[in-house]
C-alpha cells in the first residue's frame, strides 16, 4: 500500500512539474478575460527570428470580431507578416474557419502589425483566431509558426 501511494504522489509530482516546465522554442500564453469579451494573448518565444508575437481579439458589438497581432523580430527581417490569419467558429464538434485573410507582409522591418474587424459572424458563438506567422532573413534563414489565439463568445 504504501509503494502504491509513493508511485502515485511521483506520477502526481511529475505531471505537475512537465505541465510546468517550458521546452525551447515553446510558447508561454498569457489570457486576460474582462467582461466585455476581450482576450490577449502575449506569446514571448525564443526562436532565431521570431521574438514576440502580441495577438488581441475582442468582441464588442453583435456579430464583431476584432483582430490586432503585433509580431516583433530580434533583427530586421527581410519580409515579416503571416501566410493565414483564420477566424474560426467551433461548431460542436469542429473548428470552421468563417473568415480569412492571406500573405499580409512587412519589408525590411522588425516589426509587423495588423487590425481587422470581422463582420457577419455567429453572435453567442464561439470563436478563436490561428494566425500563420512568416518571417525571413536577407539570407534565406527563415522562420514559420502557427499562433492560435484563445476562445471567445462572439457578442
């Protein structure tokens, strides 16, 4: 009996730690909620190219998403954006993208920003934003990544 509850408290403690635990090039996300619907997720993520991305997505008016990523770079980049940026609905069962805008990019630059608001959406549904983010250096050296945003009640 006691073997058993030592194994299970080491099962325990080992989970917790490992949840914890960050691995390279691993992605920390912080949420706020406030009572307006409003979600931030700042990702700091060590990559060679790719120093932070700032992702904001809020709901302030029936059927409205707004979108505001801020992505920044150790260096300058020779082209900085995002392949995708996808609103996605979750339908019971599965996410459906409802919205989507392709090859947004900055040039010569360390920095990318870029605001939408999105029309026409399911009001109470939920939703989330997956962002695909690009960035490449004048040498080729390039980097890709997929940032998704946490979920929202859409007003």
């Amino acid at each position: 009996m006691k073997k058993l509850i030592t194994v299970l408290l080491v099962l325990i403690l080992s989970a917790i730690f490992v949840d914890g635990a960050l691995a390279d090039n691993e992605t920390a996300v912080k949420t706020y909620y406030t009572d307006q619907y409003t979600i931030t997720d700042k990702i700091d993520a060590v990559y060679d190219l790719i120093k932070s991305t700032d992702l904001e997505v809020e709901s302030n008016a029936s059927g409205q998403i707004s979108v505001s990523l801020l992505v920044k770079t150790y260096d300058t980049v020779e082209k900085l954006g995002f392949s995708s940026l996808k609103v996605q609905r979750w339908n019971g069962s599965t996410w459906v993208t409802d919205a989507e805008v392709t090859n947004q990019y900055s040039y010569t630059t360390k920095t990318f920003s870029y605001t939408d608001t999105f029309s026409g959406l399911y009001s109470g549904a939920l939703y989330r934003v997956k962002v695909t983010l690009f960035a490449r250096r004048a040498i080729g050296e390039a980097q890709s990544m997929t940032v998704t945003s946490s979920v929202i009640n859409c007003h």
